[in-house]
C-alpha cells in the first residue's frame, strides 16, 4: 500500500521527494489501474487557494487586445487551421484577459505583444493536442524545424541553439514519420541562406503559425542586447522540443511520472517565454533611467532558473487544479499533477489529490521567494532593479492565474460533478470559490 495521507508528516514527506528529485510510488505492479475505489470517494471539488498577494486587476486594455489579437489571427490563415469548435473554444478563452490580470500597468505596444504571443501559441497548442493530429507528425515536425530556422535566422552559429537543434533532431529520427520529414525540411539549406546573409528571413515561405511567430519574433529582438535575444530565443526552443515531446507520449500511449510531468509541464506550460519577457521590458525601462540588463551569469545561475522554474511550476499546477473538472470531462485527465498524484500516492479521492498539490504549490511560493532574496543578496546592486521587475513579474502571476482560472469559461464548470468514471451530474454549486 502506498503511504496514508492522514498525517503532516506524509504532506511533507512528499513535498520533500519532490525539493530533492524523489519519488514515492505506491507499491503495486500497475500504478494506472483501472479499478475504481468509489465513485462517491473520487468526486473532485476545487480546493480553497487563498495567496499572500495582492488581487489581480485587470488591465483595462485587455479587451481591446483581445480583439485585435484575434482580427491579426483571422489575418494569418490560422482560424482556418483549427476544427470550428476548436477555434471557437480558443477565441472564447480570451487569453488577452489572462494577460491582463498579471501585466495591468505595462506599456502599451508591450501588453499587445503579450496578449498576441499568449494567443497564437494557445491556438499552436490546441492544434498540437488535437486527437486526431496526433499521429499526424509530419505536420508538427514541419512547424517545429520553421520555429528552429525563425529563431536561429539572426545567430546561425549559436551553440546552446545548435545544441537544441540537434536534440530536436535526435528525436525526430526516432519516428520514421517523423524521420522522412525531417529528411525533407530545408532548414540545413536555408542556414546557409542565413550564414551568407544571402537571403532574407522574410523571404522564407512559412505556414500560418510560424508566419505570426515570425512578425512576434523580428518585434521582439528589435535593439535587443544579444544576450537577451539568445535566451528567450532558447526557451522558445525548449517550448516547442517540450510540446513535440508531449504528442510523441500521447501517441505511444506512455504512462507519465512524476517527475516526468513536473518536467514536462514547466517546458509546454508557455509560461516561461512570458516571464522571460521581462527583458524586454528592462530595455524599455533602460529609455528612462539607468537599468542594467542581467548578464547570462546571473541569468544562468542556480537562484534565478530555480525562481524561474518555481513560478512556472505554481502556474501550471494551479492549472492543473483548477483545469481537472473540465479535463476529467473531456476524458483528457490523465496527464494532470492531479491524477498522477492521486494514483502515485494511492489518494482516497480526486479531491484529496487536489489538496495535496495545493500543498506543494504553496511550497513552491516559498521556494520561489527564497530563490529571490539569495539571488538579489548575491548580485551587486546595479541589478537589483532588474531582479526586482522579474520578481514582481513571477509574482504577479500567481493572483493573475488565479482570478482568470475563477473566472474563466475555460475552467469554470458550475454545474458538474466530476467522477472517477468521467461521467457527470448536475448538482448544486460544488466549486468553492474565493
């Protein structure tokens, strides 16, 4: 039997394996049976988040944002790459609200940049979950190597982006479907287009997705210090290997761990190449008074990717919680930190999985606070200010998540109760609220 979670010390025996890489599994020889305790027992009912923070505020230009994301969408052709209901499901997310409720005070031409990055690449996932595209691989492969080429288009020779293309590749000729498309792809011949400077990056022909990320990318890197450019250009890049990765697993059918989704979270989650836009920012700041960029030896350093890491775990598992009613109905539950908690830890209910990494979110708060100070105590105090506008960025994503997840159509279901056997009744208001 797996380890009882009516004691403190199994909440922090848990938390711990999870500070240090260890992973308890319940002692059976198939952690994802099928048996159901009761379907009474696995009834999942929001747990209570209450935050240190302040309450989010909504940006007021997040409604006109959202429109003109989706007219500049429309523009593309990428309405037309998704099922109706797809895109439908898409616009109604109103992703530019999300973006709203955690930048509320940005500049202008900054907050559309966001809220038309947060959209395409809400779409680019939809259509990378789409049941029936997951075998479909050719078309992913295509879309990951023309995000390759866009990104490394201005730095050929970058090294840490070689080494992530080739990573990419690697796992591409893992699967033949994959593998004769990525024989076919001209990203080799088009690098030495780009080493030449033979050949604009304009001049390349991209699909609908990449030809958007394409306008977002040569936006951002604008008078951007190289440094800065190399970074997001690499979480970028870790974004897609991240998805493509997640389709390969859905498509083999694999049992996620642990530890593996934790992983693969904090890579498809999308929330990082935000966070990271914080560059950006600091380069809009630099106009008016002196800030100092962070060089890579701070970016790079232990404390600032363990902050980093930390918000981006403490959004996508209050993702995870918040997103399990509607996953559990749409019977694509199976990857959640909810359900894996509750099998690996042989949780009596969905609900009591909930709690627990309700748990380890809040541990993740303090973890993230703690990265903070060591990070600013260690740096000279010329990059202070831009630490603090990091900081106040990851923190400003944890009551911005929250208020969107209450209050969006996306994960707010009013009238079900969701059970083990992913069916659903109608009862009377089960979700707590704040």
């Amino acid at each position: 039997m797996g380890p009882s979670l009516n004691s403190d010390f199994t909440v922090f025996s848990i938390r711990s394996d999870l500070r240090e890489g260890r992973f308890i599994r319940q002692s059976k020889s198939d952690p994802y049976r099928t048996d159901i305790r009761s379907s009474s027992e696995n009834d999942f009912r929001v747990p209570d988040f209450q935050h240190r923070y302040p309450k989010a505020r909504l940006n007021p230009l997040a409604a006109q944002c959202h429109d003109i994301s989706n007219d500049w969408i429309v523009s593309l052709g990428i309405d037309k790459e998704l099922d109706p209901s797809m895109w439908q499901s898409c616009m109604a997310a109103k992703f530019s609200k999300f973006i709203g409720y955690i930048y509320d005070d940005i500049e202008p031409k900054d907050f559309l940049w966001l809220c038309k990055t947060s959209t395409l690449f809400l779409a680019f996932d939809s259509k990378m979950d789409d049941g029936e595209l997951a075998d479909r691989i050719d078309w992913s492969c295509d879309v990951i190597l023309d995000m390759n080429l866009v990104l490394l288009w201005n730095d050929p020779d970058n090294e840490r982006l070689l080494e992530g293309l080739k990573s990419i590749l690697d796992t591409l000729m893992e699967i033949e479907t994959s593998r004769k498309r990525a024989q076919l792809h001209t990203i080799h011949a088009d690098l030495v287009h780009a080493r030449n400077k033979s050949k604009s990056l304009l001049d390349v022909n991209l699909g609908a997705f990449m030809s958007g990320f394409r306008e977002l990318w040569l936006e951002y890197i604008e008078d951007l210090p190289v440094e800065c450019m190399c970074r997001q250009a690499e979480i970028f890049q870790q974004y897609t290997a991240g998805l493509f990765s997640e389709q390969i697993a859905r498509m083999k059918g694999t049992n996620i761990s642990l530890s593996d989704c934790i992983s693969v979270r904090r890579l498809t989650g999308g929330v990082m190449p935000i966070l990271v836009f914080s560059d950006r920012m600091i380069e809009h700041k630099r106009r008016k008074s002196p800030v100092s960029h962070l060089p890579d030896s701070l970016f790079y350093g232990e404390d600032m990717q363990n902050m980093l890491a930390a918000c981006t775990d403490i959004v996508s598992w209050h993702n995870d919680i918040f997103g399990f009613q509607k996953e559990l109905l749409n019977n694509d539950h199976k990857n959640t930190l909810v359900y894996i908690v509750f099998h690996e830890y042989n949780c009596q209910s969905y609900t009591q999985a909930g709690e627990l990494v309700l748990e380890l979110l809040h541990d993740r708060i303090a973890e993230m606070e703690l990265a903070y100070e060591r990070l600013r105590s260690a740096a000279a105090p010329e990059f202070h200010p831009a630490i603090d506008l990091f900081m106040k960025n990851c923190r400003d994503w944890i009551p911005g998540t929250h208020e969107y997840h209450k209050t969006s159509s996306r994960y707010n279901v009013s009238n079900f109760s969701i059970s083990d056997t992913g069916n659903s009744k109608k009862v009377e208001h089960i979700i707590k609220r704040q």
